[in-house]
C-alpha cells in the first residue's frame, strides 16, 4: 500500500502530542516494520515538523528520524506540484493553506491514500483522492 502522510502524522507521533500520538505512533512503526506499506511525503515537512520543535525536547532530532525511517521517502516539490497546489488553493480558497494544498497535490500526483488528522483538509482531499483520517488507524 502506497501512503501519502500530512506532516501532522510526526508531529503527533514525534511530540507525543495528543490526542493522536498512539495512533500516529503505530503507523510510523507498521511503515517502520515494512508491512506492505511504503510511505511518502513532501520535503516540506521538514520544514513545518522541525519548526515545531525545540532543541530540549526529542523533535530537535527530526531531520535524522526521518532520513533513517524505512519505507518512507520524501518527496521534491516539482513545478507540476505547485502549479496543482497553486489551482487546488485557486478551487477550495481560504479552506486550503498552501502547505496543505502541496500535501494534497503531491498525494494526488503520487496516487497514493492520504492520511491525515487534519478534519479540516480531510474535508476536501475526500472530494479528490482517497484518504483514511489517523484516528482510524489503530
């Protein structure tokens, strides 16, 4: 299975942030385990995930989990992504921030299920791709 994971998936499983951190833990370990799923997504959330973090607590270690996890690759913004972000921001307005619309066109472009915690852009990436919400990731 092809995954496309939003940038909240390692907030909430890196911070521990609740209340998805378990559910975002265990999908981080299933692609970890390489049971049958290969996850993707953009370089920028190094970015928005490191951002977050401080140098006190465990996400000041980002970059290094994320170039070491198995199975899981990031992917360049290309001209095509942005040009797709740029007419899904054009489409869905104010309710599609622009790292958000990149997520989503980087998905879409990849043909991969998009997972998110965000019911906000879950709300519109059901309109455009098939998607699964953390919270039912068990």
């Amino acid at each position: 299975m092809r995954v496309y994971l939003d940038s909240n998936i390692f907030i909430y499983a890196l911070a521990r942030q609740e209340p998805f951190a378990k559910e975002a833990l265990n999908l981080l370990h299933s692609i970890e385990s390489g049971t049958d799923i290969m996850a993707f997504s953009s370089t920028i959330i190094f970015g928005e995930v490191i951002g977050l973090g401080k140098s006190t607590t465990p996400m000041h270690n980002v970059h290094s989990f994320l170039q070491e996890l198995p199975n899981f690759y990031t992917l360049p913004v290309t001209e095509g992504i942005a040009k797709s972000a740029g007419m899904l921001r054009q489409k869905y307005g104010k309710s599609l921030r622009l790292p958000d619309a990149i997520h989503l066109a980087s998905s879409m472009e990849h043909q991969a299920l998009f997972v998110t915690a965000d019911a906000r852009l879950l709300s519109v990436a059901e309109k455009l791709t098939k998607v699964r919400s953390l919270d039912t990731w068990k």
